[in-house]
C-alpha cells in the first residue's frame, strides 16, 4: 500500500532508532540480492529509500572504491541511524525524495530498492524518476529479504493480487515507467524483481 510523504516519515521515524534490531538476519539476504544486481567494479549505484543503509556495505564491495554508492531517503531519523551504524563511510547519503532525485539524468549504472515499492505514493511516476537517472541498459533491483505471502502474514494480513509486487501487476508498470522485467523470485525467503532500463 503506497503512502503520502507524510506518513511515511512518520512510519520510519518512529522506528528508526531500533530498526536493525528488528531485523537483525537480513544481511545476506542484502548481500545476494545486490550480487543478482549484477555490479561491476567503477559503476555508480543508489540505494532508493535506503534506510538505515544496509545495502550501502555490499553495495561498496560490488562497484570498489573507484564507484559511487548513494544512499537516499526521506527520513532523516533513518538516515542519522545510517550514520550511527558507520554506513556514511561506504555511500554518500542523501535526504531526498525519490519522486524528484537530486541526480543528473542517465548518471547512474543501477538502483537498488528495498521495500521501497509498497511506498512510492505514484509508483509510475516514481519509476520513471527512477528511470531517469540510470543509463539506458542499467539495472534496477526491488528487493525484500522476504517475499510477498511471509511479509502478509507477518503483518496480519492476506497476500492479493492487487499487491504491486505481485507479477501481473509489477511487469506492466515497470514497463510504462521505462524498464523490461528480466526476472522474478518471490519465495518466503525473499522477492526479487530484476529490471533493465530500456531506451
């Protein structure tokens, strides 16, 4: 379910100091579905909505010290436990909205989401703001260290397909935002879709 901006700062604030705790096994989870990325040494990559930058260490390891790793989210509570954590050190971290990114068109090699898609309040618009910054031929992941029908249940509700995680619905709107779906994993252990910007 997608959010206004509101909502969401005010969702992640509340639970920014002790989000890491919540969720402390996720780490290769991150690290695999960054590898499935498919980055190479030198290539600038954002973590969209990065939280408190998990994916910022594995992200630095896959593009080394001569790529660019950024970090962006809307929450500056997140982005001060990015800090805490030491996460600063691998990616420059952004306060920003992904609906208008403070980065040049076709300045980037990949994005990387994490639960981002259940937030983006106009998630066309949204991937196609993600569209814009990345090179034709790069890469974007959404990423969630489960998948659809364990993360219903952890939150007491019944998995739909109206969920925009859900294939049918994901593949068409990614393809009106400018990306072709090159595959899809959705299993308890994690949901992974895997786009290539097209154009």
């Amino acid at each position: 379910m997608a959010h206004d901006h509101t909502q969401v700062r005010e969702f992640f604030g509340a639970r920014a100091a002790g989000w890491d705790t919540r969720f402390p096994d996720d780490g290769p989870a991150y690290a695999a579905a960054v590898t499935a990325l498919g980055l190479r040494p030198g290539d600038a990559v954002l973590d969209a909505g990065c939280g408190t930058g998990r994916a910022l260490p594995p992200l630095r390891d896959a593009v080394g010290g001569r790529g660019t790793v950024l970090g962006a989210d809307l929450t500056p509570e997140m982005l001060t436990a990015a800090v805490r954590a030491g996460r600063s050190r691998t990616g420059r971290l952004l306060l920003a909205d992904v609906s208008r990114l403070p980065v040049r068109s076709g300045a980037l090699d990949a994005v990387f989401g994490a639960g981002l898609i259940a937030h983006l309040p106009r998630p066309l618009e949204n991937l196609g703001e993600l569209a814009r910054v990345v090179r034709p031929g790069g890469r974007l992941a959404l990423f969630h260290p489960i998948g659809r029908a364990a993360l219903a249940a952890r939150q007491g509700r019944r998995i739909t397909e109206d969920d925009l995680r859900a294939e049918p619905r994901l593949r068409p709107l990614l393809a009106g935002a400018g990306w072709r779906m090159e595959s899809y994993t959705d299993e308890d252990t994690r949901f992974l879709a895997l786009a290539v910007r097209v154009g």
